[in-house]
C-alpha cells in the first residue's frame, strides 16, 4: 500500500509455450501499475530474448519470431528492473498460474527468490466465480465490459494487461467503487447519495384562475371526460376530497 492507496501490479507475459519449468521461456512482460484499481500510467515493458526457436503456432498468436527477439535482452539482464518495479505490490494476472509458474522460473533461473503464491490474484478466477458457466477469457470479459479490443491485433504482453487493468476494475465494482461509492453498498442508495425530498410542511395555495380552471372543465368535457366512472373524473374526486 502505498500512502495515496493500494498499489497492484496488472501484468502479462507471453512465452515460447507451456513448459515453464522445461524447455520454454519468456519473450515479453508488459506491467501496468494500478492504485485504488485505476492505472496510474506507469507501465514496465520488455521483449525477451529466449535463446530458442519459436513455434510457428506462437507466432501466428503473438507476432514474436525468432529474428525479431534475437538480441533482445536476456531475463537474467531484466529480472531486478522488473522486480524494482513490482515492488511489494500484489501481482494481478489473468489465469495467474501460468504467468507465476513462467515468472517464478526464470527468477530461480536467474539466482532470485520466486514470488509466494499468495502474491498472485487472478482474475479468471475472480470471473469465472462472478458469471459461472460464462465465457470468461480475457476477450470474453472485454466484450461483457464493453472494453474496446481495437488494440489487439496480436496477443501482446504490455497490450492485454492495459486490458486487463480495465477488467479488474469491473469485476472489482467498476468505476463506482473507484470513486469510493463502495462504501455506501450496504446503505440505502436514497438516503446516502440521493437526497429524498420531504413533503413540505404547508401546502403551496393553488396557482390557476377560476376561468383557467373552467376552461380546462370545459375541454375535458369535450373530450368525454365528464363521465362518472372515467379516470380523470375518479382522480378529480380524490383531489376535491383532500382539498375539502
């Protein structure tokens, strides 16, 4: 936490496949810092250098290949930058066990401490949980928020956790809770946000004429609504009633 709210670090990777711990690797980390669930602006993003081929299948989802990462830096050469830059702020992924099994990895690979488990929220939980039997990937929820998918021609690492951030704030509440509406949710809505306008101690005297007030009789009777049992007659009754 930090002293202007709770910090969280909204992030995504992307790798060369499953095998966290075996042959594959990352390729790129995109990080977007929220505070309160809204972005602050800081992101930390970097391409990875996998020393490894990339399957064509990888490349058809990401736009990553081979020669394209050749020479990018190493995990090894960014894990202090993006450990600097998560600090000791929970870490939100969706389906947060792949990310934390390919995170965690290349950290032991390269000397460091993983990241505990607890560390790690993950939204695909979160969704599936809030809309069960739902479609809950990341484009599904996108769609459900009506979050715009115009950015995502590839799957892309620093692209999809700005798209996340903005489903986390939904399935968090939405922008209400962001404005501190949370708070009132056990309370009544009319009592808290909306003031409820009382009667007023002394009615207001009536505001039309005599020949205003003929006039209108006049016109309602034209209308056929000087019978008994119309609406208006009925409401007309009421209202001589209570002015009695």
């Amino acid at each position: 936490m930090t002293e202007e709210g709770i910090r969280e670090i909204v992030f995504d990777t992307e790798t060369t496949g499953f095998d966290a711990y075996g042959a594959d690797r990352i390729t790129e980390i995109g990080c977007v810092e929220v505070v309160d669930l809204m972005p602050t602006g800081n992101t930390f993003h970097t391409y990875i250098d996998p020393q490894r081929d990339i399957p064509e299948k990888v490349t058809e989802i990401t736009g990553l290949t081979r020669e394209f990462l050749d020479g990018k830096p190493l995990f090894s050469h960014q894990a202090q930058a993006f450990i600097d830059f998560v600090g000791d702020a929970q870490m939100v992924a969706h389906n947060a066990e792949f990310d934390m099994g390919f995170v965690n990895a290349e950290l032991s690979r390269a000397g460091y401490e993983p990241y505990p488990k607890q560390r790690f929220t993950d939204t695909l939980k979160i969704a599936r949980a809030k809309f069960p039997g739902s479609p809950a990937s990341l484009d599904a929820l996108c769609k459900r928020f009506d979050i715009s998918l115009a950015t995502r021609d590839k799957h892309g690492a620093l692209v999809d956790a700005e798209l996340l951030a903005r489903v986390y704030l939904e399935l968090s509440g939405g922008r209400a809770r962001s404005f501190g509406f949370a708070s009132h949710s056990n309370k009544q809505l009319d009592s808290t946000l909306v003031p409820v306008a009382q009667p007023r101690p002394t009615a207001l005297a009536p505001r039309i004429s005599e020949s205003e007030l003929e006039a209108h009789t006049g016109f309602i009777k034209k209308i056929g609504g000087d019978a008994a049992d119309s609406i208006w007659q009925k409401y007309w009754s009421k209202s001589e009633r209570r002015a009695g």
